[in-house]
C-alpha cells in the first residue's frame, strides 16, 4: 500500500507546466495567424503567378 501511494506522490508531482504549455500553444496559433494575415495575399499572388505560368494563359 505504501508503494502505491509513493508512485501517486510522484504522478502528481510530475503533472508537468499545462497553463504554460496552453500559452505556448495559443501564442503559437497567434503568431501564425498574424504571419498568414500579412504574408497571404503575397503568396497567394506568387501561388497564382506560377498556376498561370504552367497553364500557359
């Protein structure tokens, strides 16, 4: 029984940092949500550019 509660202690001591992994999950969807809103529309026109190209129009 003492083992038992032993291997709790040291489940619950290594949780880990979850409030600090959900910020750097959400600051990384920030980031590339404001990358993509700056960088879209000239890659969208590169995209475009090299579709006109191959199609030949």
């Amino acid at each position: 029984m003492r083992s038992l509660l032993a291997t709790f202690a040291r489940l619950d001591e290594e949780r880990g940092d979850v409030p600090g992994w959900v910020l750097i999950t959400l600051m990384t969807a920030g980031l590339v949500l404001l990358i993509w809103g700056l960088a879209g529309p000239a890659l969208e026109g590169v995209f475009q550019q090299a579709i006109d190209r191959v199609s030949g129009i």
